[in-house]
C-alpha cells in the first residue's frame, strides 16, 4: 500500500483506537446523553462499551478468517466487487463524517473559547494541516504520535477531573437509575454508534502484532469507554441534572470551573492540549483510514495521494452544518443512531458468507 | 554507406539562451588560440594526448551530473592541461603499474604531483650500498614527514649499511635476475628498520602513502615500492574539550589526528573485539573516516550500513563531520541532527559499549555516534558521573531549559496578543502596564530582541578573544537597559529573552541546540498567527515528523516512541545498578550489560532495590 510496510506495536495500535472512539468526549457529543439518561446518563457509556466489546470481538472473528487481508479486501472477497463498493463507501462515509463533524466541533470550540476574533476558515486551515501532515506521514507516524501524547492526554484528564472532586454532588446519582432500566437501555441503543469507529481495527489489521488483534480490539474499546463514562458522569456530579444539559463543551466546562486560589483561574489553558491534541489525533487517524479505503477502492498500492483528498472531502463536509449544533445534531444522529447497527450488519453478512463458502479464498496469500 | 548518407549524427548547437556562452566564446576565440598548442606534445609515459580526451561533442552543454555546466570556453582554452589532468585521474583510477625503469617512474611521478611548480614533493636520488651500487630514489613531501626517522631508518642503512647486511647483487639477491623479490625482501626485512614497510605497486598506492607523510622507497630496476612509515606533521596535542566541558569526569578531548583519537578510545577499552576499520569519503581529497565498534556487541548490520554509507559517498571534499553527517543521515532535510557529534573520548567509549557505532574524521577533533535519538542529544556525560538523583534532576533542568528555549517567546506573544485572559489578574496588569509604552506589536518587540541576542551570539563567536568583552558591555547596554528606556520592548520580554537564551545554553549538544534555535522562529510565526493554538498545530506537526525520523534505521524518538524495552537511563538517569540492559533499540549481539547482581557485595537478602539481589 505504501513504499515501507508499517509496523505497529500492540500499546501503539491500544492507544490509536481508544483515542480514536473516546476523543468525542471532548465535544458536545456527550451532552445528547444527558437527554436520554437524564441522572443516570453514566450508564449510557457502560451499556455501548458492552456492545462495543461485542462489536470488536465479531470484528476479530471476521479478521482472523482472513489474515493479511483488511475490512474492504475481505468484503471484496467474500461480496464481490459491487456490493463492497456499497460497503467501502459506507465505510468512507463514516471516517470523513466524523472527521467533518469533529473538525467542526474542535473548531468552533477554538473559535469561541479562545480565538474570538478569528474565522473559523483559518482554524480549520491550521488544523487540517498539521493533521494532514501526520496522516501523510503514515500510519507508523500517526500511531507514534498518538503514544508520545496519550500519556499527556490520560494524566491531563485525570488531573482535570481529580481537580473538580471538591465540587462533586454525591446526591446527583439519585435516583440510581433516573429514568428507569428499560428507557435508559433503550436510550443506549441511540449511542451506539460511539463506537463505530471501531472499523480502524479492520483497516489496520494487517499492520498489527499477529494474534494480537483480538486484546488490542477490546483494550482499546475497554479504556476508550472508560473514558467516555468518566467524562460523562463528572459534568452530572459537578453540575447536576438538569443544567448539565445546557453544557455546550462538558469537559471545557469543567476545566473553567476550576478555581485555585487567587492566582489559579482561568484553568483551562493548562487542559487546551487535552483537547487539540485529542482532536487532531482523531483527524489524523481519519484521514488516514479514509485515504486507505480509497486506496483499495481505486485498487492501488500507495496511501498518500488519498490523503489530500480526504482532507479536502473533510473540509466541505466541516462546512456544511449550519452551525456547531446542527452539526453535534448531525453526528449524533446519523453516527451515533444508525452507524454501528449497519457496521454489525456488514460484519455479520461477511461472517456469514465466510462460513457458508468456507475459510479461505484466493486473497489468502496475499500480502499488502 | 547510404546510411552515412542518410543520418548524420547530431553535434550539440549551444542555446542562446545559455547566458551568453556564445558571446564569451567568440570574445575569447583569440586568447584560447594561443593556448591550444598547451599539452599538445605527446611524451612517452602518455601524457599530453594533444588535445581533449572526452570529446562527447556537447561542448559547453548541460553535463550529465545533474544539470552541472562547464564552461565551453574554459575547456577550449585549458584544453592542454585539461587533457593532461584527466590522463592523471586515469592513471591513479586505473591503477596502473609502476614502471621498472626508475627514470620512467620518477617521470610519472613528477607529473602527477605537478612537479616543478610543485615544491613541496621530493624526489631525492640515492645510491644504495650494494656491489656495485643501485640506484634508487626517494619520494615524500616535505614538511609533513619525520626528517630525522629518515635518515636513520631508511637513508643511513640504505647508504651505509646495506653491504654490512649482505644485501645487493652478490649477497643476495640480483637486479634483474628472476630472484628480484628476495632482493627486495632482503632490503625490507634487513635493511630498513622502520615499523611499518609496505610494498606498493601501482602510482595510486605509492601516491596516496606519499600523501599521508609516508616515505615511497623505489629502485632501479624494479617494478615496485617500499613504502616506509615516517609521518611526522604538526599536530594538537590532546587537551581538554572546547564545547562538552564537564565538571566531574575525565578532562580529555580528541584531537585532529584520527590515529590518535581512535587511541584514545582505546585507552578506555581494553577489548580486543574493539575494531577500528578505515574508509576513505570523498573524491578529490578523499577523508580518512575510521569505523570503530565493539565486533562482539554492536550488531553487524548496523556496522555494514555505516561503512556502505560512507564508501557510497560521492564528493569532492568532506573534511568535517558536519559535512560527513550531511551525506549520511536519513533525512537530511529534517533540521534535527541524526547524528550525535561528540569531542569526549568516554562518551564514545560508552556509546561504543551500549553497541552504537563511531565514525572519526581525520583532522577534525569531532567524532559522530550513530544510532543517534532524541534522548541522546539532551543528555550530558556528566549526567552519568555524578549520582543518579542528581542526575536525574538535572536532566529535568534540561528539558525545562528545551521547553523554554523552544517555546517560551512563542507562549509571550500568544498570550500577549490572543490569550491575556490567561494569565491571573495582576501579573496581567503588570505585563500591561510595561508594554503600555512600547509602540510596536508583540510579535516585532520579539523579533528585534531574538534578532538582536542572536547576532550578538554569531559576533560572540566570530570576535577576537581580545575584544570580546566589548561585545558583552554592547550586548548588555543594548538589551539589558538602552531597548527598555528606549521603550522599544518591555522589561518582562527582556526577562523571556535572558530566559530563553539560558534554556538554549542548558542543551548539551551545538547541533540539536541550533536546530532549536531556528525551530523557535517557526514557533514565534505561528504563535503570532494563531496563538496558542498555533504552537499546538506546530507542536503536533513537530512531534509526527519526529517520531518519523529514523537514525541509521533507528526511530529517533525510540525508546519512547515506539515503544521498546526501556532501561533506566533514557529520560531520566536511573541508578547505574539497574542498567542492566543495552538499549533495546539497538538490537545488540550481547543485550545485558551486567548481571542482575550488579552489587554482589550485598549480603543475601538486602539491598535487593540495590542491584544486590538475593
């Protein structure tokens, strides 16, 4: 695919994928829960890590039928050409979905946290440049990157919520099970798709420790969830429900509120790389992932000349929404609703074809 | 024939547009007349083919070197000594033999060292003590070899001697004779008591030895050389080191010569699987490189791909490591040194004990370690001579200083301009109010004072010792007082600068604390467009590249990024009992470097933290 062949390590593939699904929570993603869970939105993330797992572990199954072969050479296998194209498309449409709406998101973050005075077209133009430089870099620079920021990341997160354990409410949690067991699981099914980004264990597979595919899949979903519950039970401790729903950045808000004394205020510079890095992490891994599924699309052998591509697809996709809530709308909606339903449909389609033509297949022996 | 008829092959027509080659030529046509006759006559050793030898019909076109000219009318007028330079290059490229006439040889010789313009080749003929006397002939360079070890190891036995050891026609062996080769054993083995005799056969062998301050032996007769050992040039004597001055830990730095500082090394480690192996860089005056590892530990892929790199290069003049590390490393575009560059003996030793490989340059008293990381270059070998605690903290200092010297400008103006909410209140209102005078924007009060400090560091180091401490009242008058009561920058930017120039001097390595230097200006221009969020953009971009980089195959952040097994000693110092590992990324033949029990004389069951173990 590339003129050198990347090699991941198993910490280096964890920390791409829980980045990758968990980086939602520093945008207002998370806030959609508060309306389903009401008080007891923590549980939301606990039951979509549960089908995240699940999800992860069909994923592998399909993979270690095939291995050397990725999501979409495996789907050209098993569904043939045509109906892959369906599957690679829909694939596409994840990655450069939730690139576009995650640029967006990060963007107006910027723009009305920090730069005020700025248009949002030069945020966007710094932050697809320095992601598409990564992405171009490859996969080896992208992953690498990631683990030489995610022990930054994880201590400045955990600082951030260490710091508002003062303003916790205990009495929040109550009722337990706010609006009751059956809505909450039913309100889970609306956030499911918070792990679709899943597929990335799909398209870099190949790349990764052989056997391993199967831990760093439920390790990197496992702590990518642990994240999301933390970030979203400690905004309905610190604020209470109901104003946690009238959070536009949860976790912003919950670095501003932090204060230090007389010299320690405005605490949310310290927690700004937490968020833009986070957020660039995510776009460059996008990036790369859509520029590989172009890449088998059009059946060619070399990444980078997709990258630009699906930069600049991301780009028009950032500016489409109206404004960052139809856009957090949008994301929420299509992504979060529908997406891993059709990912699991996919995945058990090929499953099934796989086990009805029996293991094997022409693709076996090749090679990236 | 018809085919003659038909084609005609097609000469080069020089462009017009060739910045008036055409002019020049037609301007010169009459001077280069006169010089054509120049080489024209034909000798007998071959020289002076009348004319060019690459007669490729391009004339003064595009070569195919990359697009390198020559100058047509250049070639025209030299064409003589053109054709008699290449007719040389031929000879030493093509190693040819050595004559068995003696005058031929000298011929030859004189030719090549361009003899008589050339003063400093000596050609002194002698007469060796045989019955009846041969002739031979002295050939080396004046100046550069050891006078007083030729006369008593090769003139006096030559002269004088030489019948004493029964050498020469009767004796031993005769000239001429088919026992040519004990005649000159005979003289090797008996006559010349130099430490080191060699036998040449080409002019390429005997030039290059001549070159190097050898002496060339060659006799009537006798298609062969002796080369005998008598360097003797003028060298430093070892002293301390200029730029890596440490406070505990030995007081020896290299030196310009590459025999003694492989020496040097040596008086460290007492190994015999110590190997130091001598590749020649460069064309024109090719640069005696030495490739010194540990055979037992270094792994032997890395050593090949050191040496293939080195003998792949193809350049005139490579005299410097600097311009050495520019032909090897991996990306040289990337302004990050690949390559660490050292002036300490014990550093290289170290080096060569975790299985790295060093690369001297004769006449250069830096030596370069390759595999070279990131953590490398913030590390000081005192680091590892004082206690690891203190190491420890000294090494955060470091990377304080890093931070500092890297971003700190960057931060001032981000928040100056984007983020003064930032701050806290009042060291807001005090920062407002020392700028509230300074006419100019943050990012151009920053610019001058970086401007200003950093040619004031180039004079620093360009001004005669004598009037340097002119330069600090300058400096100081200038930033420290004139700028601030001139309101042209703020008190608070003055103490970012000092601060920023302190966190610079903290880098232990020149080349990686230049390359921060320069990178810093690319962080104050982003941080001046974008804020903080600019130095973020530039941080990440930063940051993917480098953990991009490799070193002689070696990711340049490892062992950090990617992850590999980590010792103790890579971003903090570790106590020295628990490196028992060589660094991983390496992949040296021997992994440990000492046993579990680093601190045997730990009685059992204590000090098990220790590296005393059970």
């Amino acid at each position: 695919m590339s003129r050198f062949r990347p090699v991941v390590g198993a910490s280096e593939a964890i920390t791409l994928l829980f980045i990758f699904i968990s980086s939602k929570v520093f945008l207002t993603y998370t806030v959609f829960y508060y309306h389903k869970g009401l008080n007891a939105s923590w549980v939301i993330p606990l039951i979509t890590t549960i089908a995240g797992v699940v999800v992860a572990l069909l994923l592998v199954a399909l993979l270690n039928r095939y291995p050397g072969l990725d999501l979409v050479e495996i789907g050209e296998e098993l569904a043939g050409p045509y109906l892959n194209l369906l599957f690679a498309f829909f694939y596409l449409a994840l990655l450069l979905l939730g690139a576009g709406m995650a640029l967006r998101g990060t963007s107006e973050g910027v723009v009305s946290g920090f730069l005020t005075d700025t248009p949002i077209s030069l945020v966007i133009a710094f932050f697809i440049t320095g992601t598409m430089v990564v992405s171009y870099l490859g996969l080896e620079a992208v992953a690498r990157t990631a683990r030489f920021f995610v022990s930054v990341l994880v201590v400045t997160a955990l600082v951030l919520v260490a710091l508002t354990i003062p303003l916790w409410h205990w009495d929040a949690f109550f009722p337990l099970l706010g609006p009751g067991p059956l809505k909450l699981l039913l309100g889970s099914l609306n956030f499911t798709g918070d792990f679709v980004q899943i597929i990335l264990l799909g398209l870099i597979c190949h790349f990764l420790p052989a056997g391993r595919i199967r831990a760093i899949g439920v390790g990197g979903t496992l702590i990518a969830g642990f994240f999301l519950f933390l970030f979203t039970t400690v905004p309905i401790l610190v604020y209470d429900y109901p104003p946690v729903t009238e959070l536009m950045l949860p976790s912003f808000e919950l670095a501003r509120i932090i204060n230090m004394g007389r010299f320690g205020q405005r605490m949310e510079v310290l927690f700004v790389p937490l968020w833009v890095f986070g957020n660039m992490i995510f776009l460059s891994i996008s990036y790369y992932a859509a520029a590989v599924v172009l890449t088998r699309i059009c059946k060619l052998r070399d990444y980078r000349p997709f990258v630009l591509a699906a930069t600049v697809l991301t780009a028009v996709i950032a500016f489409i929404p109206q404004n960052v809530i139809q856009a957090a709308y949008w994301s929420q909606l299509y992504l979060g609703r529908y997406s891993l339903g059709m990912l699991v449909a996919i995945i058990l389609l090929l499953l099934l074809i796989s086990i009805f033509r029996g293991k094997g297949g022409g693709l076996d022996e090749k090679s990236n | 024939m018809l085919k003659y008829l038909l084609y005609r092959k097609p000469s080069f027509i020089p462009s017009v547009f060739e910045s008036g080659i055409e002019d020049r030529m037609d301007e010169n046509s009459n001077q280069s007349g006169g010089n054509k006759k120049e080489g024209s006559a034909k000798d007998s050793t071959g020289f002076g083919n009348g004319g060019r030898q690459d007669q490729d019909g391009r004339g003064g076109g595009k070569s195919k070197d990359g697009g390198v000219k020559s100058n047509p009318v250049t070639e025209k007028r030299f064409a003589g000594k053109i054709a008699e330079n290449k007719a040389i290059d031929d000879i030493m490229n093509n190693k040819v033999r050595l004559y068995p006439g003696l005058d031929n040889n000298k011929q030859v010789l004189e030719k090549i060292f361009r003899v008589p313009q050339n003063k400093d080749p000596v050609f002194r003929p002698i007469s060796i003590g045989t019955k009846p006397p041969t002739r031979a002939m002295l050939l080396y360079l004046d100046g550069i070899t050891n006078t007083q070890l030729q006369n008593s190891t090769i003139l006096q036995p030559l002269m004088l001697l030489s019948e004493l050891r029964n050498v020469g026609q009767d004796g031993g062996a005769a000239v001429g004779n088919q026992d040519d080769e004990d005649f000159i054993e005979r003289i090797k083995e008996a006559v010349l008591p130099s430490n080191q005799v060699s036998e040449a056969e080409t002019f390429e062998q005997v030039v290059n030895d001549v070159l190097n301050g050898n002496t060339a032996l060659i006799i009537d007769g006798f298609d062969r050389a002796i080369l005998m050992e008598t360097k003797g040039w003028q060298y430093r004597s070892v002293g301390k080191p200029q730029v890596e001055a440490v406070i505990r830990g030995p007081q020896e730095g290299f030196t310009e010569l590459v025999k003694i500082n492989t020496t040097l090394v040596r008086k460290i480690l007492h190994r015999p699987a110590l190997v130091a192996e001598y590749v020649n860089a460069g064309a024109v005056g090719p640069a005696q490189c030495a490739v010194m590892y540990l055979a037992d530990v270094a792994n032997p892929d890395l050593v090949k791909e050191v040496k293939k790199r080195l003998e792949l290069i193809r350049a005139d003049y490579l005299s410097e490591p600097g311009l050495v590390e520019q032909m090897i490393e991996d990306s040289p575009v990337v302004p990050v040194p690949q390559v660490l560059t050292t002036e300490r003996p014990d550093r290289v030793a170290a080096g060569l004990i975790e299985g790295k490989v060093a690369i001297f340059i004769n006449g250069n008293p830096f030596v370069m370690l390759v595999p070279c990381t990131f953590f490398n270059l913030t590390q000081s070998p005192e680091d590892a001579y004082i206690r690891w605690p203190a190491g420890s903290f000294i090494r955060i200092i470091r990377y304080l200083g890093l931070f500092m010297a890297l971003l700190l400008p960057a931060h001032y103006i981000a928040i100056v301009a984007y983020h003064p909410e930032f701050i806290p209140t009042d060291l807001l209102l005090a920062m407002t109010g020392a700028r509230e005078k300074v006419p100019f924007p943050s990012i151009v009060e920053v610019l001058v004072m970086e401007t200003s400090f950093e040619l004031i560091r180039e004079a620093g180091i360009r001004i005669p010792g004598t009037v340097g401490t002119t330069l600090g009242i300058v400096g100081a008058l200038i930033l420290g007082q004139a700028a601030v009561s001139a309101n042209i920058v703020s008190p608070i930017l003055i103490i970012v600068v000092a601060v920023t120039a302190l966190g610079s001097f903290a880098i232990p390595n020149y080349s990686f604390s230049l390359s921060i230097r320069l990178l810093r200006f690319v962080y104050i221009m982003l941080a001046s467009v974008m804020g903080l969020m600019g130095i973020l953009v530039g941080v990440y971009i930063h940051i993917g590249v480098l953990v991009s980089l490799k070193s002689f195959g070696v990711p340049f952040m490892a062992p950090a990024a990617p992850v590999t097994i980590k010792g103790t000693d890579y971003f903090m110092r570790g106590p020295v009992w628990s490196q028992e590992a060589r660094p991983d990324y390496l992949d040296p033949l021997k992994t440990r470097r000492q046993p579990p029990k680093s601190r045997s004389w730990l009685r059992r069951g204590r000090g098990k933290r220790g590296g005393g173990g059970k």
